[in-house]
C-alpha cells in the first residue's frame, strides 16, 4: 500500500488529500482521543496528557492504559496535588481498577516522585519544564529526571503531541512511525537517518497543505499503523511457530499413555 503521489504534476492538492484521508482513517492523536484539549497549552491539560505518557510509555497494551487513564479521570487524579493527596495505597486501587496490576507497584511510586518533584521544582506547572529548557535536548532531559522510570519512550510520546505546542517539543520519530512511513511509501525504505526523516515527514506534510499545529496528527496515525503492522507480524511469527512445533510433535514417537 503507498499513499505517496507518484507523479509530481499536482502533487500538493493530491498528497494532501491522501495524507489527510490516512489520517482520517487511521486516527489522529491520543491526546485528543482522551479528551484532552492541548492546543492552548493549559497547564492541567498539559498535565493530563503527561499522566497519560507515563501510563502508555510501559509495556503494557494501548487498551489497559487508556482504560486506566479514564479510571483516573473518574476519580479525579488529574492534578499533582490530588495524585500526591491520593498516595501509594489510593494510587494502586485505581492502577488495579484500570487492569494495570503488572505495573501497579512501581507506577504508583513513579507517579507520587515524578508528582512531587514537579511540585516542589516547577510550582506543578509542566510549562515552566518547557520555559526554563535551552533546546529540544534540554527539554527532554528534564523531563526524564522528573523521577526514575521516566524514560525515552515516555518522554517521546508525550512531546509528539506538544509538538507545534511546545516550539522545543521536537523528539525524533520512533521506529514504529519510521515502519509505517516507509510501508506507506512516504519515506524511503533506505533512510535510516531519524533526523532527515523527521526533515522528510514535515516537508510532506506541509508540501500537501498540512500545518506544522497538524503535523502531531499525522505522525500519531502513523504510529497507530506502525503499531497494527508490528500486531500482525507477532501474529504471523506465532502462527509460524506453533505450525512449526506441531509438525515436530506429530513426527515425533509417541509415548504410552499411563
């Protein structure tokens, strides 16, 4: 399947129209998804989404964090004062609650250090993390040493969205955006270099009419194709598997049964 324009004469008009359809048919960001609104930067909005990033950035299925993430919207866990207020105990209920019970001990610590040292450095506004960074590197750094456990994963799925938010929210793209752009056909399947990548997907972007305010949209349907494609290729290698073993078994001799 390519979604990228073949012929150069109208490319734009084209290019826009299907990039915009992928993303109508895939989906756009998570962000807004959960209904959170980040295009005016709110710092309890900003919030929400950074709570959200540390649920989604463990191993653990998009289902089972967007379930806990609504659990904690239900009990109104959206701030780093009711979070810290709610404590270790509190905090592994609703972990539980959400089906995040593989993680529930260790999230529940993450989240009070992570809540208590955005208190006691930022004033709880994680739009000062942004203001007091030098660089997109800064920024990051910063984000990371909020608490143990935040890691590059977390921290790239939350600038994602910021992006076009945040002028220094600009991670690079991560290999399942990278593996859905080049099995669309939108980047080369030779370029390895994340850097020019990210060049490359923002100049489609924008040379199909796309705004960078948008760009976070196509890049989030991207990683939810990425996403599908790595789904099906752990499908087929089970199949693959388990045919394989049952050829084995069936050719293997047979014990008596006791």
């Amino acid at each position: 399947m390519s979604i990228a324009s073949s012929q150069p004469a109208a490319r734009s008009r084209r290019d826009r129209g299907s990039l915009a359809d992928f993303v109508d048919s895939v989906g756009s960001r998570f962000s807004t998804e959960l209904g959170i609104d980040l295009t005016a930067a709110k710092p309890a909005e900003v919030f929400k989404w950074w709570l959200a990033a540390m649920l989604f950035g463990a191993r653990i299925s998009g289902v089972i964090a967007t379930r806990t993430y609504r659990e904690f919207a239900k009990q109104r866990l959206l701030s780093p004062d009711r979070i810290l207020r709610c404590g270790w105990d509190g905090l592994v209920a609703v972990l539980d609650r959400g089906g995040y019970a593989r993680y529930d001990f260790k999230t529940a610590t993450k989240l009070l250090d992570v809540c208590r040292a955005l208190k006691q450095q930022y004033g709880s506004d994680l739009n000062l993390v942004h203001a007091r960074s030098h660089s997109p590197q800064d920024l990051e750094q910063r984000l990371r040493k909020l608490g143990n456990g935040i890691g590059e994963v977390t921290v790239g799925i939350f600038l994602r969205e910021m992006r076009g938010i945040w002028p220094k929210a600009d991670p690079l793209p991560s290999d399942l955006v990278l593996i859905a752009a080049k099995e669309l056909g939108v980047l080369r399947e030779n370029l390895m270099d994340r850097k020019r990548a990210l060049a490359e997907l923002k100049r489609k972007w924008a040379d199909g009419g796309g705004s960078l305010s948008e760009f976070p949209d196509f890049e989030a349907a991207l990683l939810r194709r990425g996403l599908a494609v790595r789904r099906a290729s752990h499908k087929r290698k089970t199949i693959t598997s388990v045919s394989g073993f049952s050829r084995r078994f069936s050719a293997a001799p047979q014990s008596a049964s006791v």
